[in-house]
C-alpha cells in the first residue's frame, strides 16, 4: 500500500503514584506556525515550557487541510502533550514543496526561536526529485551541525522519510538508510517513518492521495509522539 502511495506522489509533484494534595497545572499552551521567512514573536505563558520546532516540508505544514493551524500533525501533537501534561510549546515551521538543501538554507533564521527540540521531517521532496541521496545526508549533517553550532542545548529527533518505490529498489534502499546513518554519525534520536499505517489507505488522505487528512495527520501525531515523548523527558 506504501508504494501506491509513492507512485502517486511521484505522478502528482509535491505541493510537498498519587499525591495526596492536588497540584494545579498551568493551561494548555497553544501551538503556533511560524512563516516561511520569519521567527514568530514571544508567547504569553510559555516561559520556562519547552520549545518544540517542525522543521518540516508540506507534510508538517498541514498542506490541503482547511485549518491547518488545529489539523496539521503537529498541531494534535501540541494537544497530545497537553493531554498528557507534558509541557511543551510546538512551533510549526513546514513549508511546502521545500527539499533537504532548502531546509539547510532556512535553519539558521529559524533557530531564532531558541528551540529546545528541534524536529526535523525533511528528505521526502530529495526522494520525490530522484537527488542523490548522498546529498540529503551531506544537507541534514549540516543541519544538525547548523543547530549544535547556533543553539547547542537543542535536542534533535530526526524523522525517517522514504523514497518512491518507482525509483528501484537500489535507490530506495539507499535513500532509506541515509536517515539511520547520519542518526548514528550525528548521535541524534530517529523516529520510524511516521505515515506508517496512513501512506496508500484512501480515507486517511486527501483527495490528492499524498497528504494526510485531519484523522490521517491525527495518526501520524500518535505515531510520532513517543519518540518525541522520550525526548523532551530529557529536557
């Protein structure tokens, strides 16, 4: 079912223990996104919450949904951690169509956030484009490198991405072990691949067959989400 969903990718083009007191929790935080070219601006009662940054393609932007602001994955994240009482403010920097090379020249402006996560989806708009997959891993090691060197107290989950199966098996072999490899290289966490049991089933995507739909991005948040969870209990 993944490679249906890949072949379709290829044909249509990315857009892209209880206390015996009760102790009061702060309010849900709401997540924001962040343009394409900017920073967003301080947050009233996000002070001392972690900062959790998607750099991301128009998978993490929320592409096609109608409020992408309260559908996009990271947007149920932010929920996810609320319900869970874990503290944390998402910061949605997804931008459409945008490939690895394109996220490197991005991640400097966009660590003006002070992230204390840094999320990276990114690679699948390499895989769509058929780009070396040697080049992917030379952008997301500088990537890496660019948050260590800007803001080394940035924790880095990398998210696995996957190439078109159309590409043959030799290049979505070697597309595939690139994000393990740089993970380990780097000493990075990596998250599976988080469209998994979403990628090629009809009712969890849009009509373009690509992007997820509320309920889809919904399963890629739970998806995600403990990978993320055993980061940020590190922060």
């Amino acid at each position: 079912m993944r490679a249906k969903w890949w072949i379709a990718l290829v044909l249509l083009g990315a857009c892209g223990g209880a206390d015996t007191k009760a102790k009061a929790r702060p309010a849900p935080v709401e997540s924001t996104t962040v343009a394409a070219g900017g920073a967003t601006s301080a947050v009233p009662g996000t002070t001392g919450v972690p900062r959790v940054l998607f750099l991301g393609t128009s998978l993490t932007a929320g592409f096609g949904l109608d409020d992408p602001a309260t559908d996009a994955y990271p947007a149920v994240i932010q929920r996810v951690a609320d319900s869970a009482g874990v503290k944390a403010f998402v910061v949605n920097a997804g931008l459409s169509g945008e490939t690895s090379a394109g996220a490197l020249r991005r991640v400097d402006w966009l660590l003006k956030e002070k992230p204390d996560v840094v999320v990276i989806e990114t690679g699948a708009n390499d895989g769509l484009r058929g780009l070396n997959p040697d080049s992917t891993a030379a952008n997301l090691r500088q990537i890496i490198r660019r948050i260590r060197t800007v803001n080394p107290a940035s924790a880095i989950l990398l998210l696995q991405m996957e190439a078109p199966t159309n590409l043959g098996p030799e290049y979505t072999r070697a597309f595939h072990a690139v994000f393990g490899k740089v993970a380990v290289e780097e000493r990075v966490a990596l998250a599976p691949f988080f469209l998994n049991g979403i990628a090629g089933i009809a009712r969890l995507n849009q009509r373009d067959g690509i992007h997820p739909t509320p309920e889809g991005a919904r399963i890629a948040a739970h998806n995600l989400w403990p990978s993320l969870a055993r980061v940020l209990a590190k922060k």
